[in-house]
C-alpha cells in the first residue's frame, strides 16, 4: 500500500506518522516503532487501544444486526438511555453521532424552550473560549475567533460572557431579558484546559433556576470519568437540565448523546428531530459495554487517583522551568501552558520522545491518557515531557549538551 494525503482536503495539519496497530496505552506505527499514548484520540479511547471486550462485542454485534432505522423500537438504544439516565439523574435521551451533533440538539432543544415561553429570538449564552465544535451552529457557539473565521455569516443567537466569572453571567440576565439557555464545559479541553470552580457551577446552577433557564453542560470531553468523577459537573454536586456526551462514550466507535430532566425532557414532538445512524443497535451496544467496563474497573475512581499522580509529577519535574507558567487540570485532564509557541513540541514528542500529545490555544500542552494508565505510564509521561521540555530548543542550551545529560533507558 503506498498512500498518501494528495486526495484528502487539507482539514487538517497531520504528523508524518500513522499507527498500524495498539493494545491500552500503547501504539505501534508502519514501521513497528512504539509509542505512549497520552492524549487517547483526543478524549476517545480512555479504556485503552483494542480493548478485547469492546472488540469482541463489535465483532458478534455486527455479524448480528448493524442497522436498522429509528423508525422502529431499538433495544440497545432503550438500554443505553435508562442506563445514562440512571447514572446522570436525567430522564430522557437523544442519540446521535458526534459531539457536534449532541450540541446541535441542546441547542434545538434551548430554542424549542424559549420559544414555549413566548421568546421570539431566544438567546443562549455561551463562554468566551468555549468550544462545542464544526458545524455552523456549534462553531457559533464556541469561543475562538480564528476557528471562526471565513465561515461568516455565523447564527446569531449567542451572547458570549467570560469563562469561570458569574458576575459577567449576572449582568448578562439583567441587560438581556431573551436568554434562555447557558451552554457551558465543566473543563475547557480545547481552551486550554480551565476547570469552572464549584462556586461558579452551584451559582450558574441557582442563577439558572431563579431566571428559567436551561443549565446545558458540554460533557463531551470531560464527561465518562475524565476528571475524576463520571460526570465533571458532579465534583459541584449540581445536576444540569441538558448534557451533551460523545468522544469516550464510545471509546472510539462514533457515538453521542443528548440527556435531558425537567421541561427540557419534553420538548421534542416526533418529527422535530433525527439521525439516520443516531442510536443505532452497534453503537449502543457498544456504548453499554463501556459503561460496564468503567463501572467494573473503577475507571473515574482511578482517573481521580491517576490525575493526581500525573498533576503532582508534572509540578515537580516542571518546577523551575523558565517557559512554564502554570500546570493545570481535574482528573486525567492535565494542561501545561508555556510563555510561547509551542505547537511543534507535538511533532517533536513523536520522533524524539515517541509521545503523544495535543498542544492547543498554541501556548499550551494537553494531556488526556487514556483511564486505564497504570502508575508507571503516568509516570512515563510526566519522565517523557519532562524530558521534551529540558531539551535544546526549550531551554536555550544546545542539543547535544542535553542528549548527554539525559539518562539512557
Ligand atoms: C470534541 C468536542 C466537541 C465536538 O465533538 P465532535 O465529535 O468532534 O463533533 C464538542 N464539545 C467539546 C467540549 C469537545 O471536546
């Protein structure tokens, strides 16, 4: 096989490498090179590469049933909806394909509620470097400017207020009388990793009730026992009116889910909304056989346990490096950011440390191992950072200096 990029839209700005195959943390590329996985497809496979039990129910599921249409009653998808509600406190279900998608609907489902109470233009309000994804609704909603751009007109119906500052969330309530929804991460992922703090949750949760509108959480990237608990609004004990799911629910099988309690539970009469593929017997049996697993396995519990590790190896190997300003994250979600550009540390991770990791916002290093991460690989992840972040290029000194000091392994 000779491929090449030639034929594929230029999306995206791809590593010269691609994996042949993995087994948890760990992946091999064409060439039979190993590697460390600390950022598991971005979120997805946080039970691992080739999970055996996740294979084996793909592999019987298919040589069953792939597909047939939500015009008729789907039993694994009945299944993953009581399951996800009685593990959320929700209580009613929409599943979908992507994040993107899941986003798409709570949006939908915002604007059904504000037009239920009379709102002619309803408003959502959204934070500044938020991130919700691709489509024209979802990058509306987000927060980044340069991802904006070339893509006007974008939906109005947004209102935009600073991350983690419930007194911006205030004022928006009095100048604005047409908001209906808030649309929030319990952790910025793509903004650089910036956990809300429990104040700022309980408060968005009360302020919520007192003006009637919908508390929509985006637990896309930090739900499914990331941050140490199932669900990263739980660390405030608050439950939303609407959450958003994809990426690790499926641990790489495309799936996401829009859960919903209350008035928002109700607002979808048949035919306002679908998928094709949405909910199919495949991806929620899938999706059930993760939850099994985490649940099985502790995986939120050792996320908790884990990230710790993670977050105090990397302050101390970090402590006096003169380009790291702050060390971040919650659970498995870990941010390193830099005083300047660091976006080539991700190719350099690859060929110099055999890493993997995301570097987001530009400036800063993200970390998202998969949960079943044993002691010794987080570990291995903070020794490898550590290690990109001493050499040459970060510190000044030059290159062969470094690869001297550096202990062999
Ligand atoms: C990844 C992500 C999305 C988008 O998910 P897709 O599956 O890529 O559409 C939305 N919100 C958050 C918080 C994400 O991390």
């Amino acid at each position: 096989m000779n491929a090449n990029t030639s034929h594929l839209m230029r999306a995206y700005a791809r590593q010269p490498v691609s994996f042949a195959r993995g087994r948890g943390a760990r992946l091999w590329d064409n060439q039979g090179q190993e590697y460390l996985d600390a950022i598991a497809g971005v979120a997805v496979t946080s039970l691992g590469h080739a999970h055996p039990e996740i294979a084996s129910v793909i592999a019987e599921q298919a040589g069953m049933l792939l597909h047939t249409s939500n015009v008729f009653r789907i039993d694994w998808q009945e299944r993953l909806g009581e399951r996800l509600c009685r593990l959320t406190g929700m209580q009613k279900s929409f599943f979908c394909n992507s994040g993107a998608e899941a986003n798409e609907t709570a949006l939908k489902l915002a604007r059904l509620h504000g037009h239920r109470h009379q709102v002619a233009e309803p408003k959502i309000l959204v934070m500044e470097n938020g991130f919700h994804g691709r489509t024209i609704a979802t990058l509306s909603a987000s927060g980044n400017r340069s991802k904006q751009q070339g893509f006007e007109p974008l939906l109005p119906g947004f209102l935009r207020v600073p991350y983690n500052d419930i007194g911006a969330v205030r004022e928006a309530a009095e100048q604005s009388p047409d908001i209906v929804a808030v649309l929030v991460e319990p952790v910025q992922g793509e903004g650089g990793i910036h956990v809300a703090s429990i104040d700022y949750l309980r408060e968005l949760r009360r302020l919520c009730d007192e003006q009637g509108w919908l508390l929509m959480l985006d637990e896309i990237q930090a739900g499914m026992g990331r941050t140490g608990a199932w669900f990263g609004h739980q660390h405030a004990g608050i439950t939303p009116d609407v959450m958003t799911l994809a990426k690790a629910l499926g641990n790489g099988f495309p799936i996401g889910a829009c859960l919903a309690r209350g008035a928002a539970a109700d607002l979808f009469a048949p035919g306002q909304h679908g998928s094709t593929f949405g909910g199919n017997p495949l991806a929620c049996r899938v999706a059930c056989t993760v939850l099994d697993i985490m649940a099985r396995d502790k995986l939120p519990e050792r996320a908790a346990v884990s990230g710790a590790r993670l977050l105090t190896g990397l302050q101390k190997a970090l402590a006096d490096h003169p380009h790291v300003t702050a060390i971040r994250g919650q659970g498995l979600m870990a941010g390193i950011e830099l005083n300047r550009q660091c976006k080539e540390l991700v190719g350099r991770a690859l060929t110099e440390q055999r890493l993997l990791i995301t570097v987001t916002r530009d400036t800063v290093i993200r970390l998202l191992p998969p949960l079943i991460c044993d002691e010794m690989q987080i570990d291995d992840i903070v020794l490898r950072v550590a290690r990109l972040l001493s050499s040459g290029a970060m510190t000044g000194v030059s290159g062969a200096a470094v690869a001297e000091r550096e202990p062999k392994t």
